[in-house]
C-alpha cells in the first residue's frame, strides 16, 4: 500500500472518529457492502476504547 493511500485512510478513519456513533456506523456498514476490505482498513485505523488498554498508564496522566 502506497504512503499516500495509507494517509487518505488515516484521515477517513479520523473522520469517521469525529462525528455521531449512528452516522459512522452507517457510513461503514454501507461502505462494506461496496467495498469490504477497504472497511476493513478504515476499522483497523480507527481508535477505539480498546486502544485504550495499549497506552502507558504515565501517558494516560
């Protein structure tokens, strides 16, 4: 995967991080119809409570 693909992918996911839960599940549930690995890539680049698990406790003061 191109530099340039993993960047617009890092942005759809901080996208899709901001705005309503309702609206993002929407957005990705039609997007895997279309598209279901490109789904996959925005899920895996999106943060989620359980990244939470995987920050420093000293970073999380």
């Amino acid at each position: 995967m191109t530099d340039h693909k993993t960047q617009r992918l890092q942005h759809v996911a901080e996208l899709l991080n901001a705005v309503g839960r309702d609206t993002e599940t929407k957005i990705l549930s039609t997007l895997e119809e279309a598209n279901p690995n490109l789904a996959s890539q925005i899920r895996e680049k999106m943060f989620t409570f359980d990244d939470l698990t995987l920050i420093d406790i000293r970073q999380m003061r």
